[in-house]
C-alpha cells in the first residue's frame, strides 16, 4: 500500500472520534461508497456519520474523503464545509447532489469528478489497492467562505489554516 497521507497527525492538530455505519475503518468499501457514475459498480453514497470529542473552540466542520493513490497525486471524492458545530452525525447519504440531506448553510464542493456532491471509489481497473480517507476537520471558524464552484485545493488552503483537529475513517477498494 501507498504512505502518501496529506492528513496525517500534525502537531497542534486535535484527533477526536468518527464512526460510521456504513463501513469500518481499514475495511473494504461497500457497494454504496463505490461509484456507479465512474463505472465501478456502486451507487455513489456517501457513508453514514457519527463523531464525538472535538477540541474547545469548534465552529464549524468539514468532511473530505480524498484518494491519495489515485494517479496525478490524488482525487477528491467529496467536500462539505460549514456543518454547524451542533451537528455531530450525517446520514447515509447526506453527499446527494441536490444537497437536500445536509444541515442547513452546509456547503458541498465540486468533486474531481466535476459535479457538486459525493462520488464514490473508482480507482483506475489493476492499479492496485487505493485508500479512501474520510476525514471531519473541526474548524476554529463558523463559515469557511467557499462556495460551490470552488476546486478542493481552495479547500485544503483553507483547512490548514482553521483546523482544530480531525478525526478520520479509512476505506479501501480495489478494481481488478
């Protein structure tokens, strides 16, 4: 397996808890969180969520799920940012592209696959094992001020600037 991990523990960054129905962490995705609109047979469903234990000071959050082993140095499979702070759980679901299952003044990024919204786990057939990680940043503000149309890499810019501390879950998924 690949090591390229951009969220691994940094110091001054917070861990807290994350779980989901939907998988266990370091497990095989299911067919949910796999990708019907890239062809690998899913049904682009974001996972169920459920955090806890967030450093003092969380504002707000936000949820990536990113691929780092994915060829040209990653692919981001989904972006929310602006889940108020009194919100600690996500359905099954909640990365629908109309929006209609996310909190209210939550806001859903383009993915790379070029649509608001999650896609699911699609790695290139025979490039081997690629991880999925899901990650919760708590945010030190109550709005990253991002819209719609702007690229996960406007994302990252402003995670590393607000980040309190993640907590994070691991998929993976292989297409032979």
């Amino acid at each position: 397996m690949k090591t390229h991990d951009p969220f691994a523990p940094t110091s001054g960054i917070e861990s807290f808890e994350v779980i989901s129905e939907s998988f266990e962490d370091g497990q095989v995705l299911p067919e949910a969180q796999r990708s019907a609109v890239l062809g690998s047979g899913g049904r682009d469903e974001s996972p169920q969520l459920t955090w806890w234990g967030a450093p003092e000071g969380t504002r707000s959050y936000a949820v990536t799920v990113f691929d780092p082993d994915a060829p040209g140095g990653g692919y981001w499979h989904w972006a929310v940012v602006n889940i108020p702070a009194d919100v600690t759980s996500l359905p099954a679901g909640a990365g629908s592209r109309d929006n209609s299952r996310l909190p209210s003044g939550a806001v859903q990024l383009k993915n790379d696959a070029g649509f608001v919204g999650f896609v699911g786990a699609a790695p290139p057939p025979g490039h081997g094992q690629h991880r999925y990680l899901l990650v919760v940043h708590a945010m030190d503000v109550e709005r990253l001020d991002l819209r719609t149309d702007d690229t996960p890499a406007a994302l990252q810019s402003a995670l590393s600037n607000h980040t309190l501390g993640r907590a994070r879950l691991t998929g993976t998924f292989e297409r032979r």
